[in-house]
C-alpha cells in the first residue's frame, strides 16, 4: 500500500515544478516580446536616417520632426483607441468588423488570468508594445513619401488617423478575430475556411502604409523642379548617401525582429519557426537587393547605391507575409520578383509624374501586394502547420484542396484592405487640400520648411560657412545686388535657396 503522505508530497512536488516550468516559459516570452519589440521601434531610426539622406538640407528638422511626432502620435492615439479597435472583443457575428473592447489597455491591467495573484497581465502589456512598434512603421512609411511639401499640421494629422482606425481594422480583419483571420476563434468562419496568411505584415502592415503614401503623394503632387516642362524628371538634391545606406541596414536588422518575432513565443516550435524566419528574410532581401541593381545598371547605365538600398527593401516586404510558411529557396525567387516589382513600379510612377521622395509606395505598396500573394502561391503545408497549426497551403501545393481557398483568401483580403485604405486616404487627403491644410505654399517650399517651420536651418555653422563664400563668389548673390562691404548681409532662407548643395 502507497503510504498516502509520501503520495501526496508526490504530487505536491510534481504540481510545483509544473508550475515552476509554465512560470519560466511565461517569462521568457514576455522577455522574447519585449526584445523583439525594442528590435522593431529601432526600425524608426532606421526610418528617419533614410528620410533624412533622401530629402535635401533644407528640410532635415522638418523630416526627423516627423519621425519623432509619429512615434508619440502612435503610441497615444494606438494606447487609447487602436489597440482595443484591432485586439478586441470582436463585434457581433461571425462577420467581425472591428473590436470593441480593452481600450487604454484596460483589459491587460485588470489582472492575469494565468496568475490570478498577479495585479496586471505583463504579456498582454509586452504584446501591446510589439503591436505599437508595428503601428509607429506603417505610420512612418507615409512621411518619407510626403517629404519637403506637406504641411506639419497635414500629416500629423493623417498620422492620428491612420494610428487610432485605418491601420487598427485592418489588424483585426488579418491579426485579430476578424472576418480575415487565420487566428478567428471558430475555425468555420475563417475567410474561405483558411483565412489569409500574412504572417508579419506585408499587407496589414505595409500595403496599408504604402497605400497611403501613394494616395497623399499623389493629392499633393510633385515637389517644385521634380519634372520638367515636358514630363522628364529632374535629379533632386539629397543630402547623404551614407545616412540612406545606414538607415537600410538598421531596419535590415530590425526586420529579424518584425519577422520572427511575430512567433510571440519560443515555446515548442516557436522557436524553429523563428530561425526558419530569419534565413527566409535575409535570402529575400539579398535576392531582391542584386536584382534590382542589376535592373539599374542595364536600364539607367550606372550602378545606383539607392537602387540597391530600396530594392533590399523590398525583398524584405515581399517576404514578411511569407517569412514563416515557405521554403529557402522559394524565399529567393519572391526576393528576385520583389526587386524587379520595385524596379518596374519606381520607373511607372515617374512617368506619371508621382512624386515620392523615399520610393515608399513601390518598396510597401506594390512589394507588400506581391508578398500576401507569394504567401498565397508557395506556403507549404507543413511550413503552415508549423506556424498556423492549420492544414492550409499555398496554390502550388495540395492540403486537402486548401490550395486554391488559401490564394483566394489572400487576394481578397487584398483587394479590401486596398479599397479600406484608398477611400479612407482620398477622404482625408481630399478634406485636407480643399480647407488649403495640406501643401506648403511654393515660397516656403523652396527656402525649406526648417527656416519656416522650425526656426532655422539644421546646419546653422554650414550656413554661416557658406555666408561668407557666397558673398563674395556667387554670380546668383551678384545678381541680387548682395556683396560688399556697405551692402546687406543676405538672409538665410535666400542662402538655402540659392544653394545647390542643400
């Protein structure tokens, strides 16, 4: 006979380092969340060098004030509204529109159902950081596009409107207990019995942003001198390649933490999921990085730093829908296809006369279309079971007939997000120019928005070199009867205009 008190110290023992282990697991997620996160809003400095290497002198302070409000409008507005709109209790039916509860996070700080002697839910908080350094990306997408002619009040506007609904919708539908979800609660409601694969956000993330940024760049059209009398576009200033190339290789980096941390563990296979993630991404961003420079060098006749940095780009939007569901050697051919979309896209929008001052709506718009799709053509079954726990596959393989429903599925999930984001943009943009809040009056375009929005140049000791320079050499000054010693010092904003360094 078992004697009952060494049974039940047994069993005490055994529940306590069951506890002790689930304990530990928790931890390290939370841990894996966090880290992934700082990983991701590291992508804004990223983001911000980018813009600033494009752009030209005179608007340095206006962009990086940009970058800067953009993370603080995101995560206010995303704090309050956006998180409950896209993680929510799902709106009525199985059709679910839009979440309706755990604003301000009210839901992760009344307690932790896990722990219940814990005061708050640290998971649930380490998620909602993940998921607001996704929305502060497809927010920061759009002001690169919008550069060096936008109102500050105009986009801080649409950035608020993109943090706090546009983008948190489209999360509920792809992410959420959506219509869309491949993650929906009932399983028979899921989009064409699958719902979409979009593992990191090609579409969620970056359609939406890049949709935006062609919507507002187009309301706003070219910047003064972008294209000539004929349609030709002219060679813009820009103040650093290096800054540009720098800014790639940061959002490269954290690219690994958009990518595979969207596993949100490393319990089980989560963590394989991860590392096959993290080979995907990098294969796809090399591929797309050669083809595009390839592109270049045989079209433009020169081997371009630019076209390499935004064709890398693109390979890794085309591979964050994908990332986790297909093989290393499909990851090549969507970062091969990714880099010529980009190529070709860049090329159409300058003989439409679309002026976007980073190439945003080709590496986020056209490249995020092209990735939802490749992850709909080329998911493997057991790449999907490994990251979805379903029995879905890409058109290219059989699962039951899952094929065709999985490429459907990701087409239509498309197609609405395009059509959410276009008519919520054209709304928004198109109130903003008609009350004449949207374009900088020409003057101030050309002197920069730094004189006449942030109180002065970003490069003050450089406009004071070149004060004196100028005087003394520039025809232009002579022109303008400046030079000598009895006549007037030139004003600053005539300096940075006259400059074709800046």
């Amino acid at each position: 006979m078992v004697n009952q008190l060494d049974y039940n110290y047994t069993v005490d023992w055994r529940t306590n380092v069951t506890t002790a282990i689930e304990a530990a697991g928790y931890s390290v997620d939370v841990v894996w969340v966090l880290l992934v996160a700082v990983f991701v809003f590291f992508m804004q400095a990223g983001f911000a060098l980018v813009e600033v290497g494009t752009v030209s002198m005179k608007n340095t302070k206006n962009i990086l004030t940009k970058n800067m409000l953009d993370a603080c409008i995101g995560a206010l507005s995303f704090w309050l509204i956006g998180f409950g709109l896209a993680f929510g209790a799902p709106s009525k039916g199985s059709f679910s529109f839009i979440g309706t509860s755990d604003f301000a996070l009210t839901g992760e700080m009344n307690g932790n159902e896990g722990f219940p002697d814990r005061s708050y839910d640290g998971s649930g908080l380490a998620f909602f950081l993940f998921q607001f350094a996704f929305a502060a990306t497809a927010a920061t997408i759009v002001s690169g596009a919008v550069a060096e002619r936008c109102q500050v009040a105009a986009y801080f506007t649409y950035s608020f409107v993109l943090t706090c609904f546009v983008y948190p919708v489209v999360v509920h539908w792809g992410w959420g207990d959506g219509w869309a979800s491949a993650f929906h609660s009932d399983s028979s409601d899921r989009l064409f019995g699958v719902g979409v694969i979009d593992f990191a956000g090609s579409t969620v993330v970056h359609t939406v942003g890049g949709c935006t940024a062609l919507i507002a760049a187009i309301f706003l059209g070219p910047r003064y001198g972008r294209f000539d009398a004929n349609g030709n576009p002219n060679t813009m200033p820009h103040q650093s390649s290096t800054f540009q190339t720098v800014g790639v290789l940061i959002l490269w980096v954290g690219w690994y933490g958009f990518n595979c941390g969207s596993t949100l563990t490393v319990g089980g296979g989560a963590a394989d999921v991860a590392g096959l993630t993290a080979v995907t991404t990098t294969i796809s961003a090399t591929a797309a990085g050669l083809t595009s420079t390839i592109l270049g060098r045989w079209w433009e006749g020169h081997i371009s730093i630019e076209r390499t940095n935004n064709g890398i780009l693109g390979g890794l939007v085309s591979i964050t829908a994908g990332c986790a569901v297909v093989n290393p050697e499909i990851a090549f051919v969507i970062g091969i296809i990714g880099g010529a979309i980009y190529f070709l896209s860049s090329r159409m929008l300058e003989h439409f006369q679309i002026d976007d001052v980073v190439e945003a709506s080709p590496v986020h718009f056209f490249c995020g279309i092209w990735g939802t799709l490749a992850a709909g053509i080329f998911a493997t079954p057991s790449n999907t079971e490994m990251a979805y726990g379903t029995g879905s596959c890409g058109l290219f393989y059989k699962c039951d007939g899952n094929g065709p429903y999985q490429f459907a599925a990701n087409l239509t999930f498309i197609v609405i997000v395009v059509l959410w984001t276009t008519i919520l943009g054209i709304i928004t943009f198109l109130s903003l120019a008609l009350t004449n809040k949207l374009r900088v009056s020409l003057e101030v375009e050309k002197v920069g928005l730094d004189v006449k929005e942030h109180g002065g140049s970003a490069y003050e000791n450089y406009i004071s070199r070149r004060l004196s320079q100028m005087v003394s050499a520039s025809p232009t000054f002579k022109a303008h009867g400046i030079g000598g010693s009895k006549s007037p010092k030139p004003k600053v904003e005539t300096i940075v205009e006259n400059d074709a360094a800046c």
